[in-house]
C-alpha cells in the first residue's frame, strides 16, 4: 500500500530534525492516510480508498462523484 492519498495526490514529504545544536539529519513527514469505505450511489457499489484528511474533507464538500471526477482527471486516483 503506497502512502498516497487517491482522491488528492498528497504523498509524503523530506525535511530535517533538526536538534538543540541545529544539526539537521533527514526525515519523512507521512499523510494522515487511512483506509474509507465508502457507498457509491451513481454505480450501487462499495469501493474502498486510501484518503487522507484533507481528502475525506472533500468528498464531504464535494460529494463522491464530483470527489472522484476530479481525482480522475487530476491522475490522482490509482485502483
């Protein structure tokens, strides 16, 4: 499972730790990724998907299907 969300395109990110004496060594900041049913009324399905937060925030904004049509055609949604 690729820590990417599917309806946003967020992934993880590089930054520094960087300590009291300001060295700095690589990490990862990961998305706030988990794994949703939802119901898909337009094809009387369930699908599930891996969103993130802020993915989950638009497809309560948005809906479902406006959610997926526009992850589409982003290129953000991986099956």
């Amino acid at each position: 499972m690729s820590k990417i969300c599917q309806i946003t395109g967020k992934k993880a990110m590089v930054g520094n730790n960087v300590s009291h004496s300001k060295r700095r060594t690589k990490r990862r900041f990961d998305v706030n990724l988990f794994r949703k049913k939802f119901y898909w009324v337009e094809q009387d399905t369930w699908i599930s998907l891996n969103i993130s937060a802020a993915g989950l925030r638009t497809i309560n904004k948005l809906g479902l299907d406006a959610a997926l049509k526009r992850a589409a055609t982003k290129g953000c949604l991986y099956e």
